[in-house]
C-alpha cells in the first residue's frame, strides 16, 4: 500500500510542478529559478527511478513490476516517436535530444537484451 501512496504522491507533485512551469514565461525565467527548476527535476527523475525497486517477495510481484516497466517504456517510447514527428512535420525543426532519447532507449534495450542472454 505504502507503494501507491509514494506513486500518487509522485504523481501529485508533477502535476503540481508542471502547471507552475506551464504558467512561468520561460523568457522572464531568472537564472535561480532555472537552476532550482533543474534540480526538482533531478530528485524526481531519481524518486521515479527508485519506483517499485524494493523487494521481490513473489512471482506475482515480479510479473507486476515486468509490466508496469514494459508499459512506461512503451508509453515513453510512443510520446518521444511523436514528439519528433510533430517536429519534422509542423514544425519543421528537429530537437536533437527527442532522436538521441528515442536512440539511447533501444541502444540500452538491445544491450540488456544481449546480455541477458550471454550472462547464463
């Protein structure tokens, strides 16, 4: 239980985070205020990363665990393909940080992969 109040509280807190940064014109951003922004983002991305990391007591934690990994990955995957499509086609400028993100997800997915396989 005590795993779903951390995810809703994550969860809250981004919600939270991003309409503050939705409602701050980036132009008139001070360099402190950029810089703290930066930071929150960083202990989130780290809360997020410790997320359904405890133990495993069972199969059936380990299978819940496999899909909600699997569904992030799929979900991320599917927004950054359309980010760089909206990219190349409305606005005709392509962020290179959306193709590298999409780049170093399968790099790291196919060297998981392999070396699962060869670890046996």
């Amino acid at each position: 239980m005590k795993i779903i109040y951390y995810n809703l509280f994550l969860l809250i807190f981004f919600i939270l985070f991003a309409g503050f940064l939705m409602s701050t014109p980036m132009a008139t951003m001070s360099m402190t205020e950029g810089v703290t922004i930066a930071i929150v983002l960083g202990l989130y991305v780290v809360a997020m990363s410790l997320v359904g990391e405890g133990k495993v007591v069972d199969e059936r934690g380990m299978l819940h665990r496999y899909l909600a990994n699997r569904w992030a990955l799929v979900s991320g995957t599917t927004v950054l393909t359309l980010g760089v499509v909206y990219q190349l086609f409305v606005s005709h400028e392509l962020d290179y940080w959306l193709l590298s993100t999409l780049i170093a997800i399968n790099v790291v997915k196919i060297v998981g992969l392999i070396y699962s396989e060869y670890r046996r």
